[in-house]
C-alpha cells in the first residue's frame, strides 16, 4: 500500500519543485500554455475516451469510472475553491485552492493506471507536466496543485473501490452500456 501512495506524488512533486520559481524562457513558456489549456483537454479527453476504443466489451464501463472520477473530483475541488476562497497568484481572484486542473488530471492517470498498470509511468507524467505547468504560468501555487494531485487520486481510488461508481452507476452485468444516476438526501 505505501508503494501505492508514494508513486503517483513523487513525479508531481519533483516536476513542482524542478520548475517553482524559476524564470521561464519564451518556448518553455508557450509549452506550459498548451500543457494547461489545449494540452488538458486531450489529456482527459484521451484518459475518458481510449478506454472505448481500446478495452472491448469493458471499454465503456471503464470510460464511465474515468469520467465518474474525474467529474466527481471536480465537483468537490470546486466546492473547495468556493469554501476556502485562497487567492490566484496572478489574479488574486479568490478560486485557487485546489487545483482544478490537477485533480481532473491525477483523476484521470490514477483511473488509468489501474486499467492499464504498464502505461502509469506516462500517465502520472503526464498529469505531473499540467500539474506543474499551472505553477509555471503563476495561476497557482506548489500547495493548490498538491492538494489538487491529491484529491484526484483520492477520488479515483474512492470510485475504483466502490462496486457502482461515486456519481455515476455503470451497468453492473457487463452487458451493454448504460448510465444510472442516483442519490442520497
């Protein structure tokens, strides 16, 4: 279980630490800019969508739980940005605490790296290079995107550790491709 817990937060923490602080030359800077905009989208777009195209018959509820993480864990970094209120670096307007990008990102390279275990190394880079690309262009700070890290991962294990899903119920007997919604109040 250590083993766990230590490999997806020691790349992002390295690659946060490598780059906080130091000043960004024009090229590495237009990097960071598409790895946080465009660069994001195609990463959980691709960590959502290649479950459909690669897995077969499974494909669709594995695509279900990358997007029932990923989709959970927004909803709660959001409603950690509304009740902490910390403020941007850059902005000073008051959404920064987590990161919203981080978390959609180690959501999505956790659920993924429990599918396909070979390809975690590149998955956690991955999220690791937008994690650290929010720091780099200033829009948050080393703490935001930990916290953000964190609570991706947490809401995959949480989603992979539950036989229906967090928000979203797949169909249970494999047959087919459905969604359920439900709740508790």
């Amino acid at each position: 279980m250590k083993r766990r817990l230590c490999v997806p937060f020691a790349i992002p923490l390295a690659f946060v630490a490598c780059g906080a602080g130091i000043p960004q030359a024009h090229a590495e800077d237009r990097f960071a800019k598409f790895v946080s905009g465009p660069g994001t989208v195609l990463f959980v777009g691709a960590g959502i969508g290649l479950p459909l195209l690669r897995d077969g018959e499974g494909g669709g509820a594995h695509a279900v739980r990358a997007f029932n993480a990923t989709a959970t864990g927004v909803l709660l970094a959001e409603g950690l940005k509304r009740a902490t209120r910390v403020p941007r670096p850059d902005t000073g307007t008051r959404d920064s605490f987590p990161s919203g990008h981080a978390t959609a990102a180690f959501a999505v390279a956790t659920i993924q790296a429990a599918n396909r275990p070979r390809e975690a190394p590149l998955w956690y880079l991955g999220a690791a290079a937008i994690a650290q690309s929010r720091v780099s262009l200033n829009r948050h700070r080393v703490s935001d995107v930990l916290a953000g890290a964190a609570l991706g991962y947490l809401t995959a294990r949480a989603e992979l550790s539950t036989r229906r899903g967090l928000l979203i119920n797949p169909p249970s007997d494999g047959q087919g491709f459905g969604l359920r919604f439900t709740g508790r109040f």
